[in-house]
C-alpha cells in the first residue's frame, strides 16, 4: 500500500503543476522578473531590485496552483559581481513546496559594450503533502490518515547571461543536484526527486522612435519528461513608464499584460492568461500581479530617456 500511496504521489505531482508536467511554476511575466529564472542576472543593472510575485492559476478550479515568490538582486561595490536571492512557496492541491536560495554573480566585459555574467545559486526547499486535503480509496490507509508528509533538501541553480545594450541572451539549469525526496513517514520514496529542468531566453529592445520601443522576447522551457515549451512575448512601451503586452505559451495559454514604471522607482505589472487547452471549459483564467521596487543611488543612475534598461 506504501508504494501505492507514494506513486500516486507523484503522479499528482506530475499532472498537478501544470498542463506541461513540469515540477517548477511558470510565469506569465517572465521578462520583469527574469532574476526568478535565471541568478546571471543579479548584478546586470546599478541598483538593487526587489520584486514580488503573486500568481493565482486557473481561478474556478479548486486547490489550483498559487505561486508566491520575492526576490531581490543587484550590484555589489565591485561592478563585476552581484548577489541576489530569493524566497517561494508554491501551493498545488495537497502538495506545498516552500524555500530559499541565494546567488553569487560575476560579471566579465567582453568588450565595450557586451558582458558575459556566470552565476551559481544555492539554498534548501521543504516538500510537503497534507494528507488532510485528499479524499481516500481506501479510508482505513494508516500512511496517509491525519498525516502530514514532508521533507527538506538542497538545490541549486547555474546560469549564465550574455547581453549588451539592446540585446540579452541567457540559459539556467535548476534543479542541478537532483535531490531524492525521502519523506520521513515512509522508506519507499525511490521514485521521487527533482528532475533537472533547462531554460533559455533571450529578447530585443527596437527603439522606433524618442517615446516607443517594442521589445519582442523568448523563454523556452525543458523538464524532461514533457515536451519543450516557448514563451513568446511582445511588449510596447511608452517613455520607458507605460507597457502592454500580449504572449503566447505552447500547449498552455495566451496572455496579455499591462504594466507602470512610477518615477523610475516602483513597479507595478498585471497579466491575465486564457487557457488555450480543454481547461478553459473549467477555469475563468489566471491571474498574476507583480510590485516592484528599486533601490536607486542618484548619482549613478541612468535617466530613462537614455537608461541600458527598460521597465
């Protein structure tokens, strides 16, 4: 019966997260907070950023997936290297997975305009199946019956990002240690661990004139088993203070977002997704709302008519 119960586990697991079977969340605003998916960036801009993210997937379905996460990330004194980290707890269901992590950048000019920046990522994360939230085949199963399940183990994160100006290329690989889940009410776990996911992206700023750019970008996503998946996002934003955007997730959903860089300092940013699978017959949507602040020194920073950066 254990084994029963711990592959069920996982195949909640698997098909829970989401339509792509993957063991991370997604974000529909990847772009504003790419230091979430990838720690090369801490370090990239001259001010410290702190970020928080509130994603509430697939509203009408119950126990759906929510996703919070905080980050923060910037410049030490030395311009070459930068810090970050960050906190998430991600609910799905039954199952809860909660931790931290913390980074260390170094940035390497290439040439006059273009840096390469390496980073490595590491902390804990705590996995967690209430069993109070399951609804049993067989009611008398004493592995799971006011139980709760849980267990903590170290992750890691590499990533590295090649950008310029106008221009940003980059690659992380979470999960690096692939960690076992033995969970301490039960010995036969060996089908439970953290598989290793790959992502890349890369986007563009087009200046068309003095007040508009459009910035076109790319996520692709890899968590084998599941097939691969692109993120495909275009962005119009006015004086470097106003965006909307539209995205397109294969095999998931379509987006739009709108978005408000006040007074160079604090950020707001709000998407909404409509399911382009058979959820849509269930779900109203999902919604993911984003605050931002930056932590600017005056004398360095770049005013926004000329900033290395948009919102």
């Amino acid at each position: 019966m254990k084994k029963i119960v711990i592959i069920s586990f996982i195949l909640l697991f698997y098909c829970s997260i989401n339509i792509e079977a993957q063991q991370l969340p997604i974000y529909s605003q990847y772009l504003l907070n790419d230091y979430a998916y990838n720690p090369a960036v801490a370090g990239k801009n001259d001010y410290f950023d702190v970020k928080s993210n509130h994603r509430y997937q697939w509203v009408g379905i119950t126990d759906a997936p929510r996703t919070y996460t905080l980050t923060i990330n910037g410049p030490l004194k030395h311009e070459k290297m930068g810090l970050g980290g960050f906190i998430y707890t991600d609910h799905v269901g039954p199952t809860r997975r909660t931790g931290f992590q913390a980074s260390y950048s170094y940035h390497f000019q290439l040439n006059s305009t273009l840096k390469l920046s390496l980073a490595l990522s590491a902390g804990l994360s705590e996995w967690k199946l209430d069993a109070h939230k399951i609804t049993l085949g067989v009611s008398n199963d004493m592995v799971l019956i006011n139980n709760i399940m849980r267990t903590v183990v170290p992750d890691a994160k590499f990533g590295f990002l090649l950008y310029d100006k106008n221009w940003f290329f980059g690659a992380s690989i979470p999960n690096l240690i692939q960690s076992k889940l033995v969970f301490s009410n039960t010995t036969n776990t060996g089908l439970s661990k953290l598989e290793n996911h790959y992502y890349a992206h890369g986007g563009y700023t087009l200046k068309i004139n003095d007040e508009i750019n459009i910035e076109p970008s790319l996520l692709i996503k890899y968590g084998p088993p599941a097939p691969v998946q692109f993120d495909i996002m275009a962005r119009a934003i006015w004086k470097q203070q106003v965006w909307a955007g539209i995205a397109y997730r294969t095999m998931d959903a379509a987006s739009f977002m709108l978005g408000y860089l006040f007074k160079e300092n604090i950020l707001f940013g709000y998407s909404y997704d409509f399911s382009t699978s058979n959820l849509r017959n269930y779900s109203s949507g999902t919604h993911e709302f984003m605050l931002g602040v930056r932590f600017v020194r005056a004398s360095t920073f770049t005013p926004p008519s000329s900033s290395k950066e948009t919102p």
